[in-house]
C-alpha cells in the first residue's frame, strides 16, 4: 500500500512538472521544432 501511494505521488509529481514545462516553454518548444523540420529540409 505504501508503495502503491509512494508512486501516484511520483507520478503526479511527473505530471505536474510535464504541465507546467509544456505551458512554460511551450514557444521554446515549437522555435525548437521549427529549426529541426527547417534544418531537416
């Protein structure tokens, strides 16, 4: 049971930080991918 709690925490923590990268560098993402599809090409 502990460790059962022990990795919803982890994983809420994981989803937290996922949101909250997506939001924040959610440009820096699509400036990244648009010199990777450029750069591809």
């Amino acid at each position: 049971m502990r460790k059962l709690t022990k990795n919803c925490y982890f994983l809420f923590l994981f989803l937290l930080i996922y949101i909250n990268i997506d939001f924040s560098s959610m440009r820096l993402g699509a400036l990244t991918a648009f010199f990777v599809v450029k750069n591809a090409y």
